[in-house]
C-alpha cells in the first residue's frame, strides 16, 4: 500500500522547451518516487506546456496549473497555495537533479524533526564545459545555530557578479531547501513581486526568523545550469535598486532576528542565575 506523498516538488516554468525534457526525465527517475509534482505554467508561449502536459503518466501525482504570466515570484506563489503536503520544495523547469533528490528532503525531515528548513549540496553545470562542478568543496552537516545559517544562507551581491569566491553549499535559493508547509501557512509567507532578484533571499531569511532548527548537508544532488540567456547572467540597471532595496529588507530581518535570539538567551541565562540563588538559599 502506498502512503500518501509527503513532499511536493513545485516546478515553476516559462518558456523553457528547450531544457524541460531533461528536467522531467531525471524527476521521473526518484529512488523515492512518491511525491507530488506541481507545475505552474507561468504563460508560456512555446511548447513548454505541451511538454510538460506529456508527461503526466510518468508521475504517480502529477499536477499542471496554467496561467498568466505573472513572473517567478507570483508563480511561486501559486503553487505554495496549491500544496497539501507536509514538507515542500522547488525546482526550476531548466535545472535537473540526480536520483537521491525527493528522498533527502523527506529523510531530512524525519531525521531531524526539530529543523523547520532542510538543504542540500549543488552542482554547477554550464554549456561550454563537461562534466558537474560542485558549488563549493566546503564540506558543510549538521544542524545549525541561526547566526550560522544566515552566514551561510545570506549573499550580499545577489546577482550583479558571479561571486564563487564567496561560495557556500546552502546559499540563498530555493530549488535546494526544504520548507514545512505549516511554517508557511501560520505565518503567510510569500514572495515579493516586484524585484528582479534576490526574492528567494527574502523569502528564506523571513522564513528562518520565524522558526527554530536548520539542517544542512553539503552532498551536491541538485544540478544548476548555468544559461548564458539567464535573468542572473545578463546586467540590467533595475539589478542596482533592486539589490540595495533587496540587502536591506534582508539585514533588517537577519539583526532584528538575532537581537531577539540574543535577549532570549539573556533571559534563559537569567532565570537560571535567579534559580541558582533560590537554591542556595
């Protein structure tokens, strides 16, 4: 008897025909099959949607929303408000992910039930080179303080320079996270919509402000291709606002989130000095 899925992969997609049969080829291929696929088709106007719409049968739980285009903030949107699943994730219509990537968000999870996000390792792929690339050597497991994973999670560049230098195996995307979609309800999370990057830092650093416990292993089982026609790979002036706009609303969340944590532990330790001298008297 198969139990019901407890993770939904949602694939936002737009326009991206020629990548698509590769991204869906490696997801119907899961060692842990049961999960479910969400696709928002963010107003296609190639054969996106007609490839997407082949590949029903591939997937035990299979599901395709078409709309208008509305741009990857408001796609995303949509599908978070279309999930029933416990655990939740992303994956981008041109990316692709090795046989082991639906089973670690689940294992995660149940691994470690006091993390509230979970995230895997990366590969970086490109056009003009063999073979994957790992994102970082840095060999990065365990569950993590918040000042640690904000380091971790946090890029202050966003993307007006291909920062590898500052690499880490967790940095601030979706596509290798794990989200419980409970967090995200009782708090009405979503992602902003009018920046041009850096709302999936955003959505992140709000997410880990409200919740305890990050649980990361460095393993790379996400591949990240690098199109040179990519959003992030083509500078545009709206890039500059927006990063400062973007760097902003992440360091207020990150110091405000961090001063609260810092007075919390101040009154754990207070309390515990008071009980202390109860004691000893």
């Amino acid at each position: 008897m198969i139990q019901q899925p407890e993770l939904t992969v949602i694939m936002p997609i737009y326009n991206v025909e020629k990548y698509l049969t590769r991204a869906l080829d490696h997801l119907a291929k899961q060692d842990d099959p049961n999960f479910k696929l969400l696709i928002v088709n963010d107003g296609s106007t190639d054969n996106t949607r007609k490839i997407a719409e082949s590949y029903r049968e591939r997937f035990r739980y299979f599901k395709i929303i078409n709309k208008h285009n509305g741009g990857l903030s408001d796609a995303r949107n949509v599908g978070i408000a279309n999930v029933d699943t416990p655990y939740f994730t992303f994956h981008d219509g041109d990316d692709w992910v090795d046989s082991g990537y639906t089973a670690f968000f689940v294992r995660a999870f149940h691994d470690h039930p006091d993390a509230a996000m979970v995230s895997c390792g990366f590969w970086l792929d490109y056009e003009n080179k063999q073979g994957s690339v790992p994102v970082t050597k840095k060999q990065v497991r365990g569950m993590k303080g918040k000042a640690r994973t904000y380091q971790l999670i946090s890029n202050p560049f966003g993307s007006l320079c291909d920062n590898h230098c500052l690499a880490t195996p967790v940095k601030g995307y979706t596509w290798n996270k794990g989200y419980k979609l409970s967090v995200v309800r009782q708090n009405h999370l979503h992602f902003m919509k009018d920046l041009a990057f850096m709302e999936d830092q955003i959505f992140n650093v709000q997410y880990l402000a409200l919740t305890e416990g990050f649980y990361c292993d460095s393993t790379p089982i996400y591949h990240y291709w690098q199109r040179k026609d990519s959003m992030v790979h083509h500078f545009n002036l709206k890039m500059i606002p927006d990063n400062f706009k973007a760097n902003y609303i992440v360091a207020k969340i990150i110091v405000r989130s961090l001063w609260q944590e810092h007075r919390k532990e101040n009154g754990s330790e207070q309390k515990l000095i008071e009980a202390s001298e109860r004691d000893q008297r």
